[in-house]
C-alpha cells in the first residue's frame, strides 16, 4: 500500500515552524510562546512569591521620594506660619495642574483606598474601547473570517467473524488520514458562508478496492441564511449574531455603551474640576478669614495690654484686666485654627447641591494640603500655595429659558439617560425577531476528485479540476417553540425596559431644573449677603473705632461693650469674605448644573482613536 509522503513527525514540525514564522517577532512577541504555551514558569513564579508574602511594597524609601519627602508643614508658633514661603498660584494654574496630573480622577472621600475598583482613571474611555467582550471591536470581531483546520490520522486492525463486514476479509487492515481547511465568515445579515476543502485518504485490505490506497478531495461553498428568526440589517446590528433573548452584543449596543462611558467620564471629570475650584476658593476664604482673625488678636492684645498696664497703676480692677486678656487668648485659639484647620468636611460635590455648597470652614494649612491632593502636587514641599485670583463680584443675571435649555440638552447625566432609553428601543426590536421561527435556507455546492496519488497524473486533483463530479444540495431547517414563551417574554421585559428608563429620564429634568433653580437662587441670595455683610463690617468698625478713640483719649469706656464690638468686627469681617466665597462658588455652580463647567475652564474631552 502507497503511504502518504509526509508522516505525522514532519508535518508537526512543518505546523511549529509556520506559527514561527507567522508571529511578527517570533517567540519574543507579545505571545510568548515559552511562557503561555511552554513549560516556562519563571515569571509567574516570582509573582507568587510576591503574593505569598502578602505583595510587600518593592522599595519603601523609592516610594516615599516619588511623592515627598518634606516634612509637613504643622502649626507651633504663628511665627513659624509668619516666616513661611509663599507660591501664588491662580485658578487656571491650579485647574492645568489637575488636569495634568490626573491619571486618576481624585476625590476628597479617599476612594482610592476605601474602594479602588470605584475610582476614574484616565484609561477610563480606553478601557471600555479595549474590552474584549462589550467593546464595538468586539461586536465586529463576530463578523471576522474564522479559518479553520482539522487533521485526523488512524490505524485500524481488526478481525471480522463474517467476511461481509471486512469488506471480503476476515482480517482487516486500514490506515486514514482526513483532512479538513475551512474560510468561513458571518455577514451583517445574519448569513453565514464557508468554503472549505475536504481530503482524505484510505489505505485498506479489502478485496473489492479500485485501488489499494486511495485519495479522494472535495472543494465545497455553503452558505446558511436566516430567513425569519436571525435574520436581517436591523437584527444583526442589535443584537449581533447567535443572541438569545435579552443577551445582546450587536455594534449598535457597542456603540451606545461606549458613547455612555464618554459621557459618564464627562461628568466625573466635571466633578473633579468642580472639586478643584471648590478648594481653590476654600483656601481662599482660609486666607481672608485668617487676616480677620489677625486683626482681631493685634486688636485684642493692644487692649489687653492697656488694661494691664491700667491694673497696675491701679486705675482699673483686676477684673476688667482679665476680661480683656479672655478675649486675648479667645482670639488667639480662633487665630491658631485659622491656621491650622480642622479635620472636616469643606466644600466638595454633592454635599448639598451637585456642584459643592461651601462650608465656610476655615484653616490655611489644612485647605492647602487639599488643594495640592487635588491638583497634583506634593503634599508638603516647605512652600504654602496663595491664591492670586479675586473672587467676581460683580452681580450677574441670567437668562432663565436659555440656560434651563442648556441644562436640559448640555447635562452629562441626561445624556446618558437618553442613550439609555435608545438602547432598549433597539432591545424591543431585537426581541421581536425572537417571536417568529427560526427558518434557515442551506445550500452546498461540491466539487470531487478520487485517484491513487493526492497530485499529478490521473490524480485526485486532477479530477477535481477536470470539474466531472459536481453535487448540489438545497435544504430548509425550521425550528419553532411551541407558544414562543421566552420570545414573549423578551418582548415583555424589553417594553416596561423603556418604560422605566423614560419614566427615569422625564425625572432627572425635573431634579436638574429643581437644583438649577436653587443655584440660581443662591447667587442672588450670596450677592445679597455680601453687600449686606460689607454693609455690617463697615458699621461695626465704626462703632469700634469710635470707642477705641475714646478709650485712647482717656475717656470713659465700657469695657464688656469694646470687647463685644472688637467681637463683631471679627465676625462681621469673616462673613464677608464667607459671603465673597459663596457668591463666587454660586456663580460656579450655575455653569455646573447647566453643562458647561468644562467649557467654562476651558477644557474639552477628547475621545481615544
């Protein structure tokens, strides 16, 4: 019997070598033959180990140095925050900063260490564009040319106890080869086609053969299409090919998810921005309320001082001198934190509007290092970052129907609603397609070729081209549920889908235009205030001045009424600069609730190719 030229050794290395060869780099590519294929557990191993020592940090003191190593700047003497190193810094600044700085979209709730999953990255649009499943290259992957190959090599030896099953032998001997290449592609209707190229060969003992080992060849073309349930543009586009009911993966649902990833990062970076602003006008107010509080402890202590010398040459009781030095150190405790600052909540978003309500805490040292968490830069680096912007004071008015249209077409979070809604429309067509049968037109044309040798003279091939053996087959394929429950269903779900999301949709307007009514409110309200609180400063500095006067003229003064008045200048003095910083994030959150803080910074989001 003739044997086939190459055995299995020869073609097991001619399939090794063509997997070299087709890979750009070879085994050094990204595929890694040695590693993913091999016996190679090098690198996996030294990842274990890491994670059996519970993954301790490479090199402490690398990672120390990559963010700071200054030591905070704390409160010990006011002198120390008196000779301290200055950096003025604006608004634009501090938002180039941020931006340039944000791999990761910071927040001020530490997410990043509470729940990492949760936290924005700048791979954010990537990572949705790169995945392997939900991506739209993954919805059109489905319509890639699939190649397929197949190679089976069998010995057969075996006896027969009738001579009819052994093909007039008792004792039958048989070697086979089969082999199958296959181009087959899915196209946007829902029809599948295939050309594939079928040989094998048969080497066998039995008395009535043509030929003692033969070879025989088929080149085929088939092609499947749906003609009811699978079938068509509209379908295929949705729900991609082979989905069932509710699962679907087609490029149109591809491209909504992406577009509501792009949006939902619009919004996350507008709520990092918004932040960043935020804080820029928190340590901003810190700064003033720190001024007012200073003038109130150098007034304080010129008092203070006055009355003691007044104790002493007993002109005045002990009583009056230690009024005053209460009010000393009252204002100093008020001056201490107006340096250092709490630990608490300062204006961020959604503490009370979407965009941030300011707090009105103060607190230089504490509003900075927030600042810089936000924008970038080390936390501590002996240098305190100042604003250099002043806050707009002058009144603004709006346009009522414009930007309530704007909020209403501009807002990131309306916008993915919208898509959303889009989505399960396209989701009810899709389910549709599943309360019809599932009917298949397949068709196959072959071509055969038999012969002693696979190639030359008298061949297999050589029929095969002389285009003598020619098949055709045509056939229909239904399969039809009974009832089509779970198609009804689909349809069901798909419906009240809609319903829900509209019903979703019609009240995110109403709550967009309820806040953007209340900021507008509040920029009135803020203006109001800061004229009001200009108004109460100027005439509690007047009534201090005056006793002041009389007090350095000698004249009689009561003491509880300075001290109350010195009190309300410093107070009425921080409500300013409170309803300043109010006023200014008001007008900030306007831009916010109607879509148009980005532009307003002068930022645009660009998506990934």
């Amino acid at each position: 019997m003739k044997r086939p030229t190459l055995g299995l050794a020869q073609w097991a290395k001619i399939l090794l070598c063509a997997l070299v060869v087709v890979s750009p780099t070879g085994c050094q590519s990204y595929r890694n033959l040695p590693q993913t294929i091999g016996n190679n557990t090098d690198y996996v191993d030294s990842i274990m180990r890491q994670v059996d020592a519970g993954a301790p940090a490479s090199d402490a003191s690398v990672a120390t140095v990559s963010h700071s190593v200054i030591e905070p700047m704390t409160l010990r003497t006011p002198d120390d925050f008196e000779n301290a190193q200055y950096r003025e810094i604006s608004l634009a600044q501090a938002i180039e900063s941020a931006v340039g700085n944000a791999q990761v979209l910071r927040d001020l709730g530490a997410t990043v260490l509470r729940s990492p999953s949760q936290v924005v990255t700048t791979e954010a649009l990537g990572l949705i564009q790169t995945d392997p499943q939900a991506s739209i290259e993954a919805a059109l992957s489905a319509y890639d040319a699939q190649l397929y190959a197949f190679g089976k090599w069998q010995n057969n030896d075996r006896r027969f106890n009738n001579r009819f099953f052994g093909g007039g032998s008792t004792a039958f001997k048989q070697d086979t080869h089969d082999y199958v290449a296959q181009l087959s592609k899915r196209t946007a209707t829902g029809a599948q086609f295939a050309v594939r190229s079928v040989t094998d060969y048969d080497a066998n003992n039995a008395t009535g053969n043509l030929f003692n080992s033969a070879w025989q060849t088929q080149l085929q073309a088939e092609a499947r299409q749906p003609l009811l349930q699978g079938g068509g543009l509209t379908f295929n586009r949705i729900a991609g090919p082979a989905a069932e009911p509710g699962v679907y993966h087609g490029i149109l649902i591809a491209k909504v998810n992406n577009d509501i990833t792009a949006s939902k990062f619009r919004s996350q970076t507008r709520d990092f921005v918004s932040d960043v602003m935020n804080a820029y006008w928190d340590l901003y107010f810190a700064y003033r309320d720190l001024d007012a509080k200073r003038d109130a402890l150098d007034r304080a202590r010129q008092t203070w001082e006055s009355f003691q010398a007044q104790k002493t040459s007993n002109r005045k009781s002990g009583a009056a001198e230690a009024l005053a030095r209460e009010q000393y150190y009252r204002f100093k405790s008020e001056l201490q934190d107006a340096i250092a600052g709490k630990l608490t909540q300062r204006t961020q978003v959604d503490n009370s509007s979407s965009g941030g309500t300011f707090a009105g805490v103060g607190g230089v040292q504490a509003a900075e290092r927030r600042l810089r968490l936000l924008i970038g830069l080390p936390i501590s680096d002996g240098v305190l970052l100042r604003p250099s912007d002043e806050p707009n004071d002058a009144p603004l008015i709006f346009d009522w129907d414009s930007i309530s249209a704007e909020a209403i077409q501009l807002r990131s979070e309306l916008q993915q609603q919208r898509l959303t809604v889009k989505q399960r429309e396209m989701e009810l067509l899709a389910a549709k397609n599943f309360l019809m049968p599932s009917l298949d037109l397949v068709s196959i044309y072959r071509l055969r070729g038999l012969g002693k040798d696979l190639a030359g003279d008298g061949s297999a091939w050589n029929e095969l081209g002389s285009l003598d053996y020619q098949e055709y087959e045509a056939s229909l394929e239904l399969r039809m549920p009974v009832g089509f429950r779970q198609g009804h269903l689909a349809v069901r779900n798909a419906q009240m889908q809609i319903a829900r999301e509209k019903a979703i949709l019609r009240e995110q307007e109403r709550q967009i235009l309820h806040d953007l009514t209340a900021v507008v409110a509040d920029v009135d309200r803020s203006f109001a205030q800061m004229q009001t609180n200009i108004n109460r400063f100027l005439a509690a500095s007047e009534a201090m001045d005056v006793l002041e006067a009389n007090r350095k003229a000698g004249l009689p003064v009561n003491l509880e009424q300075l001290l109350d008045a010195q009190r309300r200048v410093s107070e009425a003095q921080s409500r300013y600069y409170s309803a300043i910083a109010e006023y200014t994030i008001s007008t900030k959150n306007v831009q916010f609730e109607k879509g148009t803080l980005l532009e307003s910074a002068n930022l645009m989001i660009m998506e990934l190719p």
